[in-house]
C-alpha cells in the first residue's frame, strides 16, 4: 500500500442476547455479579472436549499457604471444527509443567469446536464445572450480557488491583469493561476500540491523482465518487449493504444498544444525555447525503435491496467503501484481492462493546482460592511470552515452529488457536505473515483513543423487550432504505418524521424512557 492509514491511532477498550434458562442453575450458586459471595462448593470433573480433565473438583486452600489449586479452563476452537482430544491433553501437562514452579495452579484444559460452544459450555456451566472461561460480548447464550444478567460470574473487582494481570494493560481497559461499576471480565488485548475509515482502491488513487489527505467527511469524497462514475463503476460507493449512520456519527454518539438496527437510541457525547436520534440534525443530514448520492448515481439500488454480496469488495466494480479500523490494515490487501487504501473518517473510541469482543470471565461456583487461582494464571498467561504460545498454538515442533525471524508458523491440525481469542497481543508472539512490531503496533492503536462518557453502561432492554423488537422491525421498514439513499431527497425530511410516527407507535417512547432512565441511574452510581 502507498499512502496507508493516514491516522490518529488513538484507543482502550471497551454486546447481546438473552441467557438460556440453563445459565440459571450456574448463577444461583456461588459468587454472583450482584452479591459477590462464594459457594463453598467446588467444580465438578471436567471432561466436555478434553480427556485431560482430571477432578475439578480438588481440595484447594489459600494460594498463599503454598498449597496447589486446580481450576478448569474452557474455551472455544475456532480454526479447527473438532479439537483433538489427545492434543489438548499434551498441551495441558505441557502448561501445567511449565507453571509449576511459577504459581500455585494447575489447570484442566477443555477445548470445544465454535460451532458446540454454547450449548456445551452452557450446559458445563449449569453443572457447576468451569472456573474460567472464555466468552465474548457477540456469544449467543453465555455473552458477557448473559452472564451478568444471571449472576454468572464471579466479582473480581477487588482482587485485580496490584496484580501482574491488571498491570499487563492499561487502566482504562479494564474501567471500559465494567458492568455497573465492577470488574467481571479480564478483557483479551487486541484491537480494542472502534473506528473507522474509508478505503479506496489504489488504482484509482494512482488514475485519478486522488489526495485523501483531504478527506475529513463523507462530502470530501464527492469528487472521487464523480471519477467513479466516469469510469462506469457499478458501485462507485459501496455500502456493503450496511447502514452506516451508527458506525459515521460515532464521533457524536455512543449508540448504547451495540445494534446498527436499534441506533434509533443513543448517548450524545456532548451532552451525556439519551436521545432520540431519529430526530437529531446529524440524521436529517447523513440521509439526505445518501439520497442526494443515489440520485446521482454514486449508491446503487443494490444497497437497498441487499443484493450486493459479501465478495463484491473483492470485484473491481466498486471504487469507494468504508473499513473498520485495524492496527494493521495492510491486512485488507490479501482479503480483497487487491491494493486497498484507508484514511479516518472517525475518531477512535473506547465504548462499552468495543473491548469484550474477547474476554475471559471467573464462574460464580468458583471458591475465593480457585477466582485467585484464575487471576494468577491470567497474569502468567499475559505476561509470559512462552506460556502465552504454548496456549495459543500448542506444542513447538509439533503444532508450530519458530522460523528464522523468531516468528510463528503454524503447522498442525490438533491444536491451532489465534491471539485474538488467547492471550495478550502484546506477548504472543506474531504469525511469520505479520508484522515483527505487531505488539506495538496494538499498543499504539489502543494507547490514544477517546473513551466515551457512556464507556461501562450496559443497556437492559429487558424491562422493554418487546416494544424493542417492533421497534427494529420498523427500522427495516424505514432506518434501512432511509440511511442507503432509498428515498428521494426531497422526501427525507416527511419520511423522517412518518419513521418516528411508527416507532412511537411501536412502543418506542418506553424503550427511550427505559434508556434514559438506567443510564441516569448508571451516571448516578
């Protein structure tokens, strides 16, 4: 790429489903989110993916007295769709002979294929046989939501302070992170803000002479958009069939419900306040843009009807698009099949759901010795660059090797995870296809972004479910079609208000009322 990333790398941290009813039995015992008391009662056996599960359920005493602790660790396999058993099992007595003389854990390690996860990792939950575990805000069923709302997992707020893992990243992740004030996830280091940019095809850069260092708004590229049509380009703007109000006006709001088809409600960052953002100046604008672009003929009719596909990026028919910010963008070169360039659209902010895209949580069945246990192997796994390879691509010369860089090439189809959804992108070591200063690149990324004032406010649509539901189905009516140019620019302003008629007939004044209310409530804390 020539002209990449003209950036303001900025950064920290920061989505949704309703629990099973399984989820009950594991929060009905033990540490809760709300109480923060301890059952007595610890794990049983594990033995879900992994035939390496011993008892889960060993004696444990004070880490502090010298005496072991054993704790079971479940996480998700993502690049391979069966785990082999027998491969998890040497990477397990590979760990816990490596940690042995470092910390008082030991731990059974479970593994299962993404596509059993839930239920799996559910039902072990109700059973009462996990002490750590790996989930994720976007996670059906056991979601970071999901757990709090059960009582699910344990309160680790007030042992985090001080320890080698709450040192491994900044503060501002873990505030990021919070449910209603406390600490109940040990968030993975990666990308861990959002922001985004709009990419352009080299080619065209190098055709048409573009400067995109001038581009600081979406009017900015009007110009671009005109070349795109004398070159006869189906999609001279490429939504990606998206509606991109909630990702272009997050530098005005943090669009709480983490939903692009509930961005109806919202925290306008200048005033800390909920709003209606059907009706905001910012929305009136960014539709009639879209309608204004369709009718010249920079949007196509395909946006609206969804017909464009999930490969077009990868076409030479379109010439302008947006990209969700990345430490290394370079990256989008090989998934496009060609030279792409990106430039800021938005600033980079840490909200609510931007930092548990990945995270680890303690189980409320867990003992106070065993949330120790975990919060002492988090912090070995964070901040040991062995410990964190070996759970993250399993056993040297046989699941991967070094190359001549000292980088990672990963060979097997027994054991095969990511750092994403493993450890700290600052201690496992880079793949041979990515940068040797990945770490601080991801440092950098995340180490200067803006953190909303809404960072750490969950929204519980709960009390409000179903008029939230009718509401998205309004959304599709009208939100959709009105932010991808599906309506004259001439109606924008009556198809507005006729949209904010079918909201509030839907229910939608109870849902903003309900907002409002929480995060008052929230701010008040």
């Amino acid at each position: 790429m020539k002209k990449k990333m003209i950036s303001k790398l900025l950064s920290t941290v920061l989505v949704t489903v309703m629990a099973s009813s399984l989820l009950a039995g594991c929060g009905s015992s033990g540490t809760t989110a709300e109480t923060g008391s301890a059952s007595s009662e610890a794990p049983a056996s594990e033995s879900t993916a992994s035939e390496s599960a011993a008892s889960g359920s060993s004696e444990t005493t004070d880490t502090a007295s010298g005496d072991m602790v054993t704790i079971n660790l479940t996480r998700a396999t993502f690049n391979l769709a069966t785990p082999d058993s027998a491969q998890v099992q040497k990477v397990q007595d590979a760990i816990n002979e490596y940690i042995a003389d470092k910390i008082n854990v030991q731990i059974n390690l479970t593994d299962i294929g993404s596509g059993e996860y839930t239920d799996k990792a559910n039902l072990a939950l109700a059973n009462n046989e996990i002490n750590l575990l790996w989930t994720a805000s976007w996670e059906a069923v056991i979601g970071t939501n999901d757990l709090v709302s059960q009582n699910a997992v344990y309160d680790l707020t007030d042992l985090l302070p001080g320890t080698d893992l709450y040192n491994s990243m900044d503060e501002s992740q873990w505030e990021a992170t919070k449910y209603n004030g406390k600490n109940y996830y040990i968030p993975v280091y990666k990308d861990n803000v959002e922001g985004y940019d709009l990419m352009f095809r080299q080619d065209l850069i190098d055709k048409y002479g573009w400067d995109i260092s001038t581009v600081s708004k979406l009017a900015d590229i009007e110009p671009m958009l005109e070349d795109c049509v004398a070159e006869g380009l189906k999609y001279p703007y490429l939504s990606q069939k998206t509606a991109m109000f909630y990702r272009y006006y997050i530098d005005d709001f943090d669009f709480i419900t983490a939903d692009s088809t509930a961005n109806w409600i919202a925290v306008d960052k200048s005033s800390n306040e909920v709003v209606d953002t059907i009706l905001t100046d910012q929305y009136k604008e960014f539709c009639t843009l879209m309608a204004d672009w369709a009718e010249k003929g920079y949007i196509s009719e395909d946006e609206v009807t969804k017909t464009t596909t999930d490969t077009t990026t990868q076409t030479q028919d379109w010439g302008i698009s947006w990209w969700t910010d990345i430490p290394v963008n370079d990256e989008a070169d090989a998934r496009y099949g060609q030279d792409v360039t990106m430039t800021p659209i938005t600033d980079r902010w840490a909200h609510s759901t931007s930092a548990l895209g990945s995270c680890y949580c303690v189980t409320a069945n867990s003992t106070p010795e065993q949330a120790q246990a975990c919060i002492d192997f988090m912090g070995l796994l964070y901040t040991d660059s062995h410990l964190a390879d070996l759970y993250t691509f399993g056993i040297e010369g046989e699941d991967f090797t070094y190359n001549a860089d000292g980088q990672v090439e990963q060979t097997s189809d027994k054991y095969n995870h990511s750092m994403w959804e493993s450890a700290s992108a600052t201690i496992v070591t880079p793949l041979a296809n990515e940068p040797a200063n990945k770490a601080d690149l991801y440092e950098e990324f995340n180490g200067g972004a803006k953190t909303s004032p809404a960072a750490g406010f969950r929204f519980d649509k709960t009390p409000v479910e179903a008029q939230f539901t009718a509401c998205q189905n309004v959304y599709e009516t009208y939100g959709f079609p009105l932010e991808n140019g599906g309506f004259a620019s001439s109606d924008i302003e009556s198809t507005i208000e006729a949209y904010q008629t079918a909201l509030d007939e839907a229910g939608y004044q109870d849902v903003l009322a309900e907002a409002q209310s929480q995060y008052e409530a929230w701010k008040a804390e």
